[in-house]
C-alpha cells in the first residue's frame, strides 16, 4: 500500500512544481479568447453567406434560374431553363412543381425590357385563353 502512495506521490510531482504565476494564467486567458473569437468568427462567417445565399461553385451546365418571385416567406414561382426550353415551376419548401412549359422561351431583350410580374401575368392570360 505504501509502494502504491509512493508511486501516485512521484506521479503528481511534477504538478506540484509547476509555475502558477499570473503571467501563465493570463497567456491561457489570452489564448482561450483568441480561440473563441476565431470559432465566432467562423459561426458568423457561416450564417452570413446562407442569409446571402451566394450560388454554389459548381458549374451547372444547361440548368439555370432566368427569374424569380417570391408569393411568400418561403414559396417562389421560377421560370427555370434547361437547354434550350424554359419551364414555369412554383417551389415551396416541400415540393417543387411544374406549372407550365413556355413555348416560346423567353429572350435576353424581354428579361431586361419588362418585369416578372408582367411577364407572369401575360403567361396566365395565355392560358386562360386555351
């Protein structure tokens, strides 16, 4: 039993000498908030780009959003093109939908002359029509 005490005694030495001055606590101090401040930064770095919702870096080839408009918090109609033809699709959180194939996709001109919600609203004139 005394071997064992000995032996716990020569183990925890070195703890015993170990330099506790406040110089060494304030480097730990230190140390510890620069650690924090970096994870911080991270976390924050992080939150920013989903709030901006910057594009992957993966290049799609023949998939692209031409326009978009939001209905509500989370639901958005989209005119999608895949190739040469253009798609009319509602997305929700859950499900996205096909509402409508354009049959003729619309230009460079018409997406830069008129806004969305016009150019919305004559596609449903069009179906209403048939």
């Amino acid at each position: 039993m005394k071997s064992y005490y000995l032996g716990m005694l020569l183990l925890l030495s070195p703890l015993a000498h170990a330099d506790v001055t406040p110089g060494h606590q304030l480097d730990l101090a230190t140390t510890l908030g620069s650690l924090l401040f970096v994870i911080v930064v991270i976390l924050g770095l992080t939150w920013l780009l989903k709030r901006m919702k910057v594009p992957t870096l993966v290049n799609q080839k023949g998939l692209c959003v031409v326009r978009q408009l939001p209905v509500g918090p989370k639901e958005r109609i989209m005119i999608v093109q895949a190739g040469e033809e253009q798609f009319l699709v509602g997305v929700t959180s859950q499900s996205i939908q096909l509402l409508s194939k354009l049959d003729k996709p619309l230009t460079q001109e018409e997406l830069e002359s008129s806004s969305f919600s016009t150019q919305f609203s004559q596609l449903f004139k069009k179906n209403d029509q048939t």
